[in-house]
C-alpha cells in the first residue's frame, strides 16, 4: 500500500513540476506576442465612438470611421458628432504612432463639410485584444485661432476587417 501511494505521489510531483517547467516559455511567447504592435498591425479601418466633455461648453460624443495606413497616416477619417448638442458631420486626417508596448498617439486636424479647419488635437491611444480594439484619451484640443480646449473625451475603437 505504501509502495502504491509513494509511486502514485511521484507521479503527481513529476506532472506538477513538469506543468511548471513550461509555465515561463508559454508567458515568454504571450510576451512577445503582447509587444508585436506596429504600424503594419494597425493599419487598416476602424470603426469608433467618443464620449466626454467640452469643459465650459458642454457634452461631446462622436461615431466615426478612420483607416491608418502602414506608413503613419490617417486617411479616409469620418465622424458625425453631437457637441452640446448641436450635430455635425466632419472630416479629418493626421499622423499616428505605434509603440512595440501598443502604446501610441494620434495627431489630428478636423474640417467642417466645406473644408474649414474646425480643431487640431491629439489622443493618446492603447490597441489591445491582439490589435483589434482601441482605447484612447484626447490630451489635447486647439481652435483654428490658436484658443486651447480643455476636455475630458474617452474613445474606444474595433478594427473593421483583417
């Protein structure tokens, strides 16, 4: 009986360690997969909403449509958006950068359907679930005339196609 009971603990030891053993190689290729973020992963469209504030002006949400190209551009950017709110469509491009962490930031310029200049602001952005969604925080927002607003606007992104 002993001798049954000490093979069978042996065996439950073995497995143990061995379920261990390849615990660090399994998390050192999610770690590598966790930092495969560039602007070849990112490209592509994307559909997304914001939400938040204009401080002093009032509430702010937005749905749109942006494509990122492989080279650091925004391109085909499209947002109807409800400041305090009054609704209009609007377009805009930029630049964008993807840090290997999937950290990033946004740069952007806004036009009303006629092609004025309406805002410059940048967001600072987070891909997550293997480049398929987007979080993000507006850090800055500038008038045509140079007049900074302040905000506190959220958005959250899903990559359209592969």
């Amino acid at each position: 009986m002993e001798r049954k009971i000490g093979l069978t603990t042996l065996v439950i030891v073995s497995f143990i360690v061995f379920s261990m053993a390849q615990a660090p190689a399994v998390r050192a290729q999610e770690g590598q997969d966790a930092g495969a973020c560039s602007k070849a992963s990112v490209a592509g469209t994307w559909g997304f909403t914001t939400n938040g504030t204009v401080v002093g002006i009032g509430p702010r949400a937005s749905v749109g449509i942006i494509t990122f190209d492989p080279t650091g551009n925004l391109v085909s950017g499209k947002v109807t958006e409800s400041l305090n709110g009054s609704i209009t469509d609007e377009t805009f491009s930029g630049t964008y950068t993807v840090n290997p962490d999937c950290t990033g930031r946004l740069s952007f310029e806004l036009f009303d359907l006629s092609g004025n200049k309406t805002l410059t602001g940048t967001v600072d952005t987070v891909f997550d679930d293997n480049v398929r969604e987007v979080r993000a925080i507006f850090t800055s927002a500038v008038l045509p005339n140079g007049t900074p607003l302040a905000t506190v606007i959220i958005a959250d992104g899903r990559k359209l196609f592969k």
